[in-house]
C-alpha cells in the first residue's frame, strides 16, 4: 500500500512537470519535453498519452525538426474540451465569463443589476442562474467547465469564504457559497487581487504592478514576482479608503475624505452633474467627448484624487507599474496624464524614477477574468485530479 501511494504521488508530480512546460512554452514535442524535464521518453510518451485522453493537451499535427532525435508532433494545451468559469458580484451588475484552458475566453455575460439594495440571498440567487445559463452555453459548444472562482468588491476571509465586509453592496459578514446548483467547486476572493490577477495572465503580463480597479468603489490589487501580495490578514489593497482630503466628504465605510468619495463611478458620475439616470459611464463619456466642462472637471478632480492616493501607495511599495482598470480604463485619456501628473508632483525629489501609470487592456472583465484564470492555474498544478475524478 505504501509503495503505491508513493507511485501515484509520483505521477500526479510528474504529470504536473509536463503539462506546466507545455502550457509555459505553448508547444513543445515530447522528445523535448523528456530533455526539459528529465524523465525518460517512454514515461512522457505515457503522461502525454494520458493527458490527451483527459483533454488537456492535444497534438497539433505540426512536426518540429531540429531537436535530438527525430523530428517530433508538437504537443500545446488543449481548449477544445475543459473549462473554467469566473463570476462577479458587483454593485451594479453581475458577470460571468467561461475560459478553455488555452485561456482563450469562449463566452461573456454581463447582467446589469442594482446590488445595493438587495439582499445577499437574492443576489446569490440570481448569480446562479446567470452561472448556470452560462454552464449550459458552454456545454451545447463541447465544454466541460470544472470549477469558478467568484470575485466580490470586499474584504475576504480565504479560509472560510467569508465577505467580511463589502460597504458599497451593504454586506458584513456574508458567506456567498457553497453555490449549491453549480456542479463544481467555487471560491470567494477579493475583486481587486482578481483583476490584478487577470491583467497579469491575460493582458500586458508585467511581474511587478499595482492595479488599481475603479468602479464604485476603488480597490488595488498588488502583483511581486508575479505573485498577488495580500497582507498579513489578506485585506491588502483598499485603496479607495485612503483619505485623501482629511475634511472631506463621509465615506460608507465610516471615514471621511476616502479616494472612493471622489473618484468612484458614484462620485465621478455626480460631479460631472445632469447625466441621465442609467446612463452610467456611457454617459459621461458622451459628455466629455463633447468638451463638457462639468465632466472634464470631475474627472480632473477625480485623477488628482487617484494621483494623491497612488502617491502613498508608491511611496510604501514601490510598484515598478500602476495599471488604471475597470472604468478608469475608457476614462484614461483624461484622467491618465492628470494622475501621472500629481504623482510625479507629491513624489518630488524623494524618488529618481516614478512609475509609469499604463491603461488596462482588460477593463472590466479584469476580475472575471482572473477569477478564470485562478482555476486554469490549479489545473495545471494538479491536472492528476481531473484525470481521477
């Protein structure tokens, strides 16, 4: 018994070595992989075998000559049957967003919805039919999705799946899951380390980063060595409840002055004054492409803010990039200069270099994305228990 425990932990580390070289380098043949990962060719020819047959990877028909031995089929992960979903609960909608595991993203569903006012039962509720519609989809185009990871504007307990504390949805204290519909494992975590997530696998890939996530509320997520950065209670990153201005407006998380009270979606869309119920951040954006003064104003007032927040953010932990996200992401032409403009003011002489601040390519599907990419991640570190279950 010993010893066959032994071999099947073996293979389940060794079945891990091969498809994380695979899915690092894109493709690769086998006689590469034996050279890569030091196991006998006999043994990877089997683990390939096995992991073609759970649809992970698969052969793409191309020969590749030039290695040792003779020429070699290359061997590329497969997004032609496993998936993952991401979801979001966000003040004023919920997503969804299902990815193959060549993290190439095969459906998107965005419902507009007024959390704020509604219980967290009916909001759970409703995620789930949005998850399961979505599950259904991928299914009817030959997808088998395996596990999701939800994505909330909050501080979250990781431990227990507990929102500690969500102020913008009226949340204290709310364990969303299990999601008991779904057929498949799924996890909480924190909105703006999911977005930080998402932009490091899907969008510019830079290893050391700050990104910040603007939509009602504010929120940061920081990425070191190309690892998320979540304090010691994992309640990192709750930059829209920096004060930037002591005598300040009130903040619904109790303080005053917050970076939230001027530059959230809330803040910014009541500054820009008389845009029409609904019409939200299209809105505004139609003003300020107009050259509407109330509206270049506010977001003025709004970068400024950003800029003294990210000052401090810069000052205790060096971001070697800060990546405006979410809403900030249609409004960079005019909040991006006004923040890289107030950083490089507070900063002064007390640094040589200020961080670049670079627009998202990812914008709103940042956090869904990455809460994707959170399962497509630990496939790849543990494929062994797809391949048993």
């Amino acid at each position: 018994m010993t010893q066959a425990v032994r071999h099947d932990a073996m293979r389940a580390r060794n079945l891990a070595l091969v498809l994380g070289e695979v899915s690092a380098r894109g493709s690769v043949t086998r006689a590469a992989l034996a050279e890569i990962t030091g196991l006998a060719k006999t043994t990877v020819s089997k683990l390939v075998g096995d992991l073609i047959e759970a649809g992970l990877v698969v052969e793409t028909g191309v020969v590749r000559a030039g290695e040792r031995g003779r020429p070699g089929m290359e061997v590329r992960v497969s997004g032609e049957r496993i998936a993952a979903i991401g979801l979001e609960i966000n003040v004023d909608y919920l997503a969804a967003h299902v990815v193959d595991l060549a993290r190439s993203v095969r459906l998107r569903r965005t419902q507009p919805v007024d959390n704020r006012m509604a219980q967290p039962g009916d909001v759970i509720a409703n995620l789930q039919d949005l998850a399961l519609s979505a599950v259904d989809e991928a299914v009817d185009i030959g997808l088998r999705v395996v596990g999701g990871v939800l994505a909330v504007p909050g501080t979250v307990d990781l431990a227990t799946g507990t929102v500690r504390r969500a102020p913008n949805l009226g949340w204290r204290d709310v364990t969303p899951l299990p999601l008991p519909r779904l057929p498949f494992p799924v996890r909480v975590d924190n909105e703006a380390n999911l977005a930080a997530l998402g932009e490091l696998w899907f969008g510019a890939g830079h290893r050391d980063f700050l990104h910040v996530s603007g939509e009602i509320g504010v929120g940061a997520g920081l990425i070191v060595g190309g690892e998320p950065f979540r304090g010691f209670h994992g309640f990192a990153g709750e930059l829209g409840h920096v004060v930037v201005s002591p005598g300040g407006p009130p903040c619904r998380c109790g303080g005053q002055g917050c970076l939230e009270r001027y530059a959230g979606q809330d803040a910014l869309l009541a500054a820009a004054a008389g845009i029409e119920a609904g019409a939200g951040i299209a809105g505004l954006l139609a003003r300020l492409d107009a050259g509407d003064q109330d509206a270049l104003a506010a977001c003025e007032r709004a970068g400024w803010a950003l800029g003294v927040a990210l000052s401090s953010a810069v000052n205790l932990v060096d971001p070697g990039t800060i990546v405006l996200g979410g809403i900030y992401a249609p409004l960079f032409p005019w909040i991006g200069g006004v923040v890289t403009e107030t950083l490089a003011a507070r900063l002064g002489e007390m640094r040589e270099v200020v961080p670049s601040v670079e627009v998202s390519r990812l914008g709103a599907e940042a956090a869904t994305l990455g809460a994707a990419g959170q399962v497509i991640q630990r496939i790849i570190a543990d494929p062994a228990g797809l391949l048993n279950a």
